[in-house]
C-alpha cells in the first residue's frame, strides 16, 4: 500500500515506489515544524575537521519549543577514526 485512501496533500507521491526524503536546511531563526500524527526524519550532519581526537565522542539532539521546553533529546556516539584518506585514495591510483 503506497499511503492511506483519506490522505492529505502533504505527501510526495500517492503511488507505489521508493522516494527518497528531500532534505531541507534548518533555518536558524524558524526552525523546524514537527506535525502531529506524522512520522519525520532529521539528518544530522557533524563535520570534525581540525583536531579532533579519535575515539567515541557524545553527540546530544534535543528538540525545543520556541520557549525553551524541551520537547524530547536523545545521545548518540559518533566514533571517529584514525586513517589516512589522502594515502589510500593515492594507493588506490597507482601513486
């Protein structure tokens, strides 16, 4: 079943098939608008250049009210390894 025969018109598609989510920015200032009843997915993106250890490092999301209440978090680990991307990639080209 592609979506439910009393849909609303805030869907992509109402046929059968695989859609990929768009992925919208956040703004800074509007934020995010979470409908009631209706599943979501949020990308996360974390960029660590510069020095940043290895290892297991917590990364917290928490999403909030514009007055502050928190309407849930939750704690994932990003684990960063040590490797050398440029080395492999000039491996890899016969360099």
């Amino acid at each position: 079943m592609s979506c439910y025969h009393d849909h609303d018109n805030l869907i992509l598609k109402s046929t059968p098939g695989l859609f990929l989510y768009p992925l919208y920015p956040i703004g800074d200032i509007e934020g995010l608008i979470a409908f009631p009843e209706q599943w979501r997915a949020v990308w996360i993106t974390v960029d660590p250049l510069g020095d940043v250890n290895q290892g297991r490092h917590p990364i917290e999301v928490s999403f909030e009210k514009e007055n502050g209440e928190c309407l849930g978090k939750e704690v994932f680990e990003l684990e960063v390894i040590g490797a050398l991307v440029f080395a492999i990639h000039n491996t890899l080209k016969g360099h």
